[in-house]
C-alpha cells in the first residue's frame, strides 16, 4: 500500500499559466479518492506529476515519504512498477488481442510468460472480459475497451492506481460499473485516485472528494462544503 503527500506544490509552464498553486493534501494508505473540478482547474496536471510525468515547479510528492520528484531514473523505473494509470482514451494497441494488450507492461518487464498467462487471466476476469481475451479492441464496445484499459492498469498490481476521466465516454449505467470495478481494487488495499467532472457520480459514491479551482483545493472531504476562497485570502 502507499501513502501519497503533496506539500505545497506549485506547478507553473512556461507560458505562465499555473496549473496548480501551493497545493497540500495527504492520502491515505489504502483510501479511495475523487478528483474533480472545471476543465483546467488541475485534476491531470496533479495526476501527472504523481506519475512523475512532469515535475512541479515548487513543492514535494512524497510517496511512503520518498520525494519522488528527486528520484534517480532506475528509482524513478522501479516506482512507476507500482503505478497503475487508466486514461480517458485507453490507447489500446489495435493490431493486438485483448491478452496482449493487458500482457504488454508484464513483458516489457521481463516477467516469465507462464506467470503472464496466470495474471493476465486473472485480470481479464476481475473486469468480465476472460472470454474476450483472443479479440481485437476494435470488435468491443467502447465500456469494454475502458474495462480492458483497466485490467492493463492492474495486471502488475500496483500499490497506487490513478484514473484520468476514465468515464468520459461512458453512459451513465456503464460510468458506475467502471466505478465499482475501482471501488473493488480499493477493497484489496490500493490507493485509488480517480479524477472526474461527473459530479452525480461521485457524489454517489460516498468517498472523499477533493475539489480544484484554478489549481487550488476549495473543496476537501466527503459531502464537505465549498471553502470560500476569496473571504479566507
């Protein structure tokens, strides 16, 4: 399991803009927490530097107290292994079957391929897809296409498991299937962050939600009301 800090993080590009501004918040091992907000308040730009894809511009990311932002590339390698990341567009390789496409960060490892066989299937079956494996991506639906994104993002069972939008695209009825499938990895002890401008959605799941504004918390908590940001400064 992971604990995850961010301690006054700032993340500012180069054409001035800031994505984030002097954000704390603290997760809990094994917590389950919503991500929402405007588009452009934040929500990717966090995710992204917890998978060290960028680097904040001030601040620390603290990862079972390891500032991750400061990590060597062969620590920086051996974290990400215990990353998982489910995207808006899964990017699913459609010249690949369903088993290859969830086997791929397995191999790319080096894992053993009897040891691929037994967790991909097993990954495949946590998301109802085991009967699917031989497919091609462009023969299923597009909430089985996310559900195959999914099982990719945990075959390596990782410690932290990030979801950018992963309902996007969804109707309402499959938006809650994809949820529960996360609340279910959740149950086993990984720390799920989703983000998500769904509002009804996350509302209903009665887990913490942590709101952005221009970068910045307004709202932190479950059913928590919105901080008034303009009287407090």
């Amino acid at each position: 399991m992971a604990q995850i800090e961010f301690h006054h993080v700032s993340k500012r590009f180069d054409n001035g803009q800031e994505a984030l501004a002097d954000l704390t918040a603290e997760f809990a091992e094994g917590s389950m927490t919503f991500l929402t907000g405007h588009s452009g308040a934040g929500k990717s730009t966090f995710l992204k530097l917890l998978l060290c894809l960028d680097l904040p511009s001030r601040g620390q990311i603290l990862v079972n107290g390891i500032n991750v932002t400061q990590m060597s590339a062969q620590r920086l390698a051996s974290y990400r292994q215990h990353l998982g990341a489910v995207f808006q567009d899964h990017h699913l390789l459609g010249h690949r079957s369903v088993y290859d496409n969830v086997a791929l960060p397995l191999r790319i490892s080096g894992m053993r391929e009897k040891e691929v066989a037994r967790r991909v299937r097993a990954a495949l079956s946590r998301v109802s897809l085991l009967e699917k494996e031989k497919q091609f991506p462009r023969y299923l639906s597009t909430g089985e296409q996310q559900r195959v994104g999914i099982a990719r993002a945990v075959v390596s069972r990782p410690k932290i498991l990030l979801a950018d939008e992963p309902t996007g695209n969804l109707d309402p009825e499959l938006s809650r299937d994809i949820m529960k499938l996360f609340e279910q990895f959740n149950q086993v002890g990984t720390t799920v962050i989703v983000a998500s401008h769904d509002r009804d959605l996350i509302e209903s799941m009665g887990r913490r939600i942590i709101e952005l504004d221009k970068g910045a918390i307004i709202r932190d908590g479950l059913n928590a009301p919105v901080l008034n940001t303009e009287a407090a400064a």
